[in-house]
C-alpha cells in the first residue's frame, strides 16, 4: 500500500507542515486535486483510531481554483 491510499500520521503531517517557510499559511483541504478547497476549522480524535480534519461551519467557504496545487 502506497502513501497516496495509507495517508499520514499525526507525526508525519506536522513533520510536513513544519517545513514551510510560512507558517502563516491558511490550512485546506481538497479531495479532487486542489480543483475546489475548505478550510479546516476543527481536528479531532475519532474513535482512537485516527485524526480528522473537519470544517465545522454552517456554510463552510469553498474556494474553486483554476491554479494548480504545488504538492510537496
């Protein structure tokens, strides 16, 4: 199984966020490429098992790119 299935860890994801030069940066998170983000505005535990990253608000803001992602 390769990362892309896998995912991170709690340890491997801060590791990755840490290494950008600015740590000002709005955090989102996309699941088609970086075509359309949200903001995460809570992390929780869910059943000891794994983090997740949740936008909690009543009309969360999407934003819709043209612009490609730069993956690190």
């Amino acid at each position: 199984m390769n990362w892309t299935s896998r995912g991170k860890t709690v340890a491997q994801l801060i590791q990755e966020l840490q290494s950008f030069e600015d740590q000002s940066l709005e955090v989102r998170i996309s699941i088609d490429g970086g075509s359309t983000s949200y903001s995460i505005s809570l992390v929780a535990k869910a059943g000891g098992q794994y983090a997740l990253l949740k936008n909690s608000a009543d009309n969360p803001s999407k934003i819709s790119s043209r612009a490609a992602a730069t993956w690190v």
